[in-house]
C-alpha cells in the first residue's frame, strides 16, 4: 500500500540558511499535518492543510511557511535557520470521513542546523 | 488547551513481566490513538481507539479508553526485548483535527 513520502530523508543546512521540506500524502487523503519532534521530545504540532487550504496552526515560527498544492503534495518551507531547529520533522495524512479515522505518519526528514 | 499526560515516562522491565502504561488527557475527547516509535524512526500505529470502552489487543498489548475518567492504558503482556521503544499516546480533539501527543514512555525490556 502506498504511504505518506517525505524529502529528503537527512537534511544538513547552517544557520541562517532555508530549507525546504516535501510530504507526499496518501492518494485521496484530503488533510496533511507538519509535525516538529526534537530530541527526546514528543511531536508537536505545527500546521494542517484540508483540501489545500490552512485548516489549523499551531507552534509554528513565523520564520516557517507551508502550502499544499493542486496535486495534494505539501511543503514546509523554513527560513533564517537556528540551531535549535534541528529536529525530526513529520508529515502525516488522513481522510477526513468519519467513518474512516486514523493518522499515516512519513519516515520524516532530520533536519541537522550546524 | 488539551493536556496529554503519560506516565511512567521511563519504563524498565525484565522479559516476561506484565506491566501498564497510563495515559490522562484534560478535556473531551472520544479519539484516542497509540504510537511505537524506535529511535531516530516515524510513528509506527498501533491502535486507534475511537469510543468509551474500547478495548483493542494486538500480541502481547493491550490498549483501552475510558472517556468519562479521560484516560487510556497499554498494557504489555509478558515482555520480550523487541518492544524495547518508546510509547506514545495522543488524542485528537475532533475527527482530523491536530493530534495532541503525551511525553512519550520509553520502555526497555531487559533480557
């Protein structure tokens, strides 16, 4: 079965500099999630998209933006990097029925800020 | 805001223990899901629990919700040292909205 795609796998940037991370969701799935895990930390949520328009933000920096596009893929695009914006970074998908539920998580991208 | 509580947050026990891991969470909520994650790894799911009562097993665990006490149980039957992981609980306030997850339990299973 097809699963939630994310590039790169392992991401090596320095500070100050951008980034940009891609999720590909699972086909038909109508909401992607960006979630941000540091280090011996539980994920945390930073935005969603439900049919490619923002449907919820949370502790997300101002430094960071994200979009969904018309094929349904998203990125998560980060600029002015910090060292503490190293962390593991999640893309997930679901389908917003309420007869189905349940979340498929990505491999996610290490982000590693030297 | 939606508090998600674990506990313990470490875990160490020998193989072929039983044990329990908890999990509180502060407001309504009728969704509630389980995630392994080994180190450095994505969220391998494990159970989704969807209504008050519900009991799932898969192997040697066991997850549970009791909506109205606002807390779900993992229960590990009889360990062995490959759930060795780090276990995480999270709930969802309302269908596809964000997940809110707790701290996450590491467990070893010691041989």
């Amino acid at each position: 079965a097809a699963g939630v795609i994310q590039s790169p796998r392992h991401l090596i940037k320095e500070k100050r500099e951008t980034a940009t991370l891609k999720c590909y969701p699972i086909p038909r799935h109508d909401t992607v999630y960006w979630y941000q895990q540091g280090p011996g930390q539980d994920p945390q949520f930073l935005i969603s998209f439900y049919e490619k328009m923002q449907s919820d933000k949370g502790s997300i920096p101002d430094r960071f933006s994200a979009q969904q596009f018309s094929d349904y893929h998203s990125e998560l695009n980060m600029s002015s990097l910090e060292l503490g914006d190293s962390a593991l970074y999640f893309c997930a998908s679901s389908f917003r029925d309420s007869y189905n539920y349940g979340y498929t998580f990505g491999s996610g991208t290490r982000l590693t800020v030297v | 805001e939606l508090k998600v509580e674990q506990n313990p947050l470490f875990l160490s026990m020998q193989e072929g223990k039983n044990y329990t891991i908890y999990c509180n969470y502060s407001t309504t909520s009728d969704r509630l899901y389980w995630y392994r994650q080994d180190p450095g790894k994505s969220l391998e799911s494990l159970f989704v629990l969807l209504s008050n009562g519900a009991v799932k097993q898969e192997g040697r665990l066991m997850a549970s919700l009791d909506t109205k006490a606002r807390l779900s149980t993992l229960h590990i039957t009889a360990a062995v040292h490959d759930l060795s992981a780090t276990y995480f609980c999270a709930v969802e306030e309302t269908s596809g909205s964000r997940l809110t997850f707790g701290e996450g339990t590491q467990l070893t299973v010691n041989p």
